[in-house]
C-alpha cells in the first residue's frame, strides 16, 4: 500500500496562550514533543514541522507537522500520540495533504 502525505496544525489550548500560565511541566511536555517529532524525522516519516513566528499570547500562533503515513487511521494515531496533544497542551486538526513544489 502506497503511503499519503498528512498534514496537521497545532494550536496552543487557550490556558497556554498566556506566558505566565506555563509552568515547568508545560515547558517538559513541549520538550517531549520536539522530540516525538525529531524521532519522526530521524525515522524518515516526518517531512518538515515548525510553527509560525509569533508570541504564544499572538492568536495568530500555530504549528504544523507535514507527514506520511499509510492511511487516515494511521495518521490520526500518529497525531494523536504527540505527547503535547495526549498532555493536553495543544489540540490537532488532521488533513490529508498534497504539495505542488
């Protein structure tokens, strides 16, 4: 079965727009996180992750992941299983996702 390119975006849970509510566990959850995804990139399923260049206060903030996976199922596991998501840091939101270029 050929793999699909799947792309999801990370928002901050409101609590977590505010500096002054993040706390060491906060910032060990993010942590685990940028290494959940490291590990999908040194494994070759992970294309490209990264967020935008604002505040974690800017409403505009958000992150994305852009990987492969076998089938819808496989991927909303994949996003699911990312520790700031199971924490309860940040919620997902799952496409299915082509690029051009």
């Amino acid at each position: 079965m050929e793999s699909k390119k799947y792309i999801y975006i990370l928002k901050l849970l409101p609590r977590y727009t505010r500096d002054a509510n993040w706390t060491e566990e906060t910032h060990s959850i993010v942590s685990t996180h940028f290494n959940y995804l490291k590990k999908l990139k040194e494994e070759g399923q992970l294309i490209l992750a990264g967020r935008t260049d604002y505040s974690v206060e800017d409403p505009m903030t958000f992150g994305v992941a852009i990987f492969i996976a076998k089938d819808m199922e496989a991927a909303k596991e994949l996003m699911n299983n990312d520790p700031a998501i199971k924490q309860g840091v940040m919620s997902g939101e799952l496409h299915p996702f082509s690029h051009a270029l």
